[in-house]
C-alpha cells in the first residue's frame, strides 16, 4: 500500500526536479487500469446485457399481468351475459346465480313480501330499572292461529340475566347472544319497552320463556309466547309469497334464488293482480367488442414477444421462457376452455380467434356471431370466473409464464437473470479491489524508485561539483 509519506516524498522529488521526472502516481494508474481493462469491459457488456434481458422479459410479463387482470374485471362486471331486469324495479331486482345462463321473459307477481317477528314486551317506568335475575329462553319456529309450532332443528338460545340487570342490560345481553333476534329499548308513552326483532321468514318466530331466580323475582315479567296477555306482537314472521308465470311459489326471505332458473330476485314490493316482466338483454355487441379488445391485446404482446425472440437481435432469442410462452400463446386459438361444453362454444376459435402465421391474431366477426347465434348459454358460460372459460385461459398462460420455479418459464428466465446480474456486481467489486491493490504496489515500487532516482542524481550533482572544485585549483 502506498502511505502518505511515501507519496509525499515521490511529489516532493519531482517538485524539486529531481528523480525521473514522470508522474509515477499516475503511471501506477494507468497501468492498473489497463491491466483489468478487458476484464472490466467484459463484465460491463455483461451487465448491460444481463439488464436488457431482465426489462424485455419484465415488460412481457408485465403486458400479460395486465391482460389477465382487466379481463378478469370485465368477466366480474357480468355484461358480457345476458343481464336480467325487472320492468316494474319497485317489485324487485334480480341478478345472475351463476348457475346457468338464462334466457326468454317471466311474468312475476309478488304477493306478500317476508317479514320478521317484532314484539314489544311491557313498559317499564325507565330503562334504568331492574327486573330480576333468572334465564331468559328464545325458542324458534311458526306462530300461527293464536299458537306456537317449535322448529327442533333449531335450537333454543338460554341468556343470563344477572341481579341488578336493567332493562337496557337485557337487550345488550340479547344481541350479544347473536342469536338472530336484536333488541332494543322504545321510550314511548307508556314507558320503556323492551323491543325484540327476529329474522324474515315463518321459521324464524319466537317465543321468550324466563326462570327465575325466587330471592330476585321479576324476570317473568319478559316472559312471552302467543297467549301472553301481556306484551304486544307488533308483526308476525311470514314467508314471502310470489308468482312466476302464474304459478304460485313462496321464499323464506325476500332473496329467492332460482325460482327463475338462473336468477336470484330480491323482492322489494307486492303488485297484486299487476304481475311485472322479468327479461334479459342481449350481450352479442359486448361480447364482439371484448372479443375485438382482447384480440388487440394479444396481438400487442405478440408484437413484443416477437421482437424479444428476434433470432436477428432479440434480447429474449435463446430464452426458454419467452420460446415456451410463444408456443403457448400458438396454441391458444385452438385449445379447449370449455371442456365439459355440448354445444358450438368451446374453444377461442369458436370466439372468431384464429392465428396468423406470424403468431398474431386476427378475430373472425361472422364466426362469433354464428356462435352466439348457436350457443348463447355457452359463449355467455365462457366468461365467467369459473374453473374454465376465457379468462381461466389467459390466467393460467399468466400464471404459467409467472412461475419462478419452472426454468421454463418468464419468471424463471427473470429469476435466473437476477441472480447472475448480482454475481456481476460481485465480480465488479472483486475486480476493482484487486486493481486498487496492483494500482497501491505500482505506486509503491515506483515511489521507491524515484527517491532512488533522486538520491542517485543528487550524489551525480555532488561529485559532478567536487570535479569542477578540483579542476578550478589545479588551474
């Protein structure tokens, strides 16, 4: 290593004129540097080819992660099958089930909407006040005609009331007992009240049994069931009653899923004698316009990939991930996304997707809309979230091209990349330590030198005087 001294010394010589005369630090520089020249340069070249490989490969990706993503939304917004609506959306609302895809018109009478069990028990003089301790009892199921019809299969729900429990004590203990009844307490002009709400539906209604405790009397005041002459049944649990094409059907809440096949309503309002349309619209012009976006997208990726994989230049044109994503993205036209399907809809080329002979794509309008024509359930049923269909397929391309684990793959290729663009740096590091160290012993070897150098011609000078001294007497 050179120290200051050292160098110290060496400028001083060379200011004083003597030694050599040349910059020996800078030598020492210049030839430490040359020395790892090449190397240097080759690493550099690799570095920069390392990161090209790194950005096309990511930038393919990242076009199928877009891809992906966007379809999925679209397929998630569900217009690109055929929609229900309710002529009179006063009575009710109605969405897809998911289980098949409807089609034609229903007729839809409702006549009586579902409605939940509210009770109010009697006035207390103040929330505040307390009503004994004991065991409250919510027992479910039918009340009719004056009596009460116990569902077994639902079990009764026991609540603690302890002693000095107020009013507004056993309604926090009822909600909390999560027992699909809520509670609250009404200040109304006879007093406070203790207010219960079930769940709709015929099922769901309720009767209150109490124990309680005989040294802190009182909770039997809460008690209800239909023969209580105390307390007030302000509305009966029913089921919702409804007529789809005339028939007569019922639901035991107000969301009644497949009484029209494939459709879930959520009825709203009766119209007795006034029955409403249920239709579907007509998605064939969604479907050829995300049809025509996704064509444009794939043929956007398939521009870049192409260019990556350029054997004349391509920065991807050996890598096996973006050869295997371009043979899938061949085949993609004619693979099957719809394995289970019987009618004319199960492959992309059904869709009007063909593939040119440059791995483009370009989209057969006539044959989607003989498609559609044929098999509108079926077009409709490959765009969904399920397991199959349009976006399953550009997913699993996706995740496929994704994948770190597979050395096959975009994700692997990357990874890989990575990993090597990291020992480049390692290697830059090491490189540049090892060419400071020849850089420090040049300087060193030749710093020596030059004092040498200078010591030599110092003495040169003295005896080159002492001559002249001695010459000069002998005169």
């Amino acid at each position: 290593m050179v120290t200051t001294s050292s160098t110290t010394t060496s400028s001083l010589v060379t200011a004083l004129g003597g030694g050599s005369g040349i910059d020996m630090l800078s030598l020492a520089n210049d030839l430490a540097t040359a020395q790892f020249a090449a190397r240097n340069d080759r690493l550099v070249a690799k570095s920069e080819t390392l990161d090209a490989r790194i950005s096309a490969a990511s930038n393919i990706k990242s076009m199928l992660y877009g891809l992906s993503s966007s379809l999925g939304d679209r397929v998630r917004v569900g217009d690109l099958s055929a929609q229900p609506s309710v002529a009179n959306a006063s009575v009710a609302s109605a969405g897809l089930t998911g289980t098949r895809q409807p089609k034609g018109s229903y007729s839809l009478e409702v006549t009586q909407l579902a409605k939940a069990q509210t009770l109010a028990l009697p006035a207390y003089p103040a929330a505040t006040d307390t009503v004994g301790s004991g065991t409250l009892t919510l027992r479910f199921g039918t009340i009719a005609s004056g009596g009460f019809t116990e569902d077994t299969s639902h079990a009764a729900v026991g609540i603690t009331v302890a002693a000095g429990a107020t009013l507004a004590d056993v309604a926090s203990a009822i909600n909390g007992a999560n027992a699909g009844v809520s509670a609250y307490v009404a200040q109304t002009v006879d007093g406070a009240q203790l207010v219960l709400k079930g769940k709709d539906g015929a099922a769901n209604g309720f009767i209150l049994e109490a124990s309680e405790d005989v040294a802190d009397p009182g909770l039997a005041n809460l008690a209800w069931n239909p023969s209580s002459t105390t307390g007030q049944l302000l509305s009966t649990a029913v089921n919702s009653a409804f007529k789809v094409d005339g028939l007569e059907m019922t639901g035991t809440s107000n969301t009644v899923s497949e009484a029209i096949p494939g459709v879930k309503l959520n009825l709203t309002a009766t119209n007795i004698g006034s029955p409403t349309t249920v239709s579907f619209s007509d998605p064939s012009s969604v479907i050829t316009e995300a049809m025509s976006d996704l064509t444009a997208a794939l043929n956007e990726i398939m521009g870049e990939l192409n260019t990556a994989t350029d054997p004349l230049g391509g920065e991807l044109r050996t890598d096996p991930g973006a050869r295997a994503l371009k043979r899938a993205m061949s085949q993609l036209a004619g693979s099957v996304v719809m394995p289970n399907a019987t009618g004319a809809a199960r492959t992309l080329a059904d869709l009007g997707i063909s593939t040119q002979r440059d791995g483009t794509y370009t989209l057969d309008k006539a044959r989607l809309a003989d498609t559609i024509a044929k098999d509108p359930e079926g077009v409709a049923a490959m765009f969904t979230n399920g397991l199959y269909g349009v976006y399953a397929t550009v997913d699993k391309i996706y995740r496929s091209a994704s994948s770190t684990t597979n050395t096959n793959s975009l994700g692997g290729s990357i990874s890989r990349y990575t990993k090597q663009l990291q020992q480049v740096a390692t290697d830059q590091t090491e490189l540049a330590e090892k060419q400071e160290t020849l850089r420090a012993n040049l300087a060193s070897r030749f710093t020596t030198s030059e004092v040498r150098i200078g010591q030599s011609k110092s003495t040169l000078t003295f005896l080159q005087n002492q001559i002249a001294i001695w010459n000069k007497s002998d005169n």
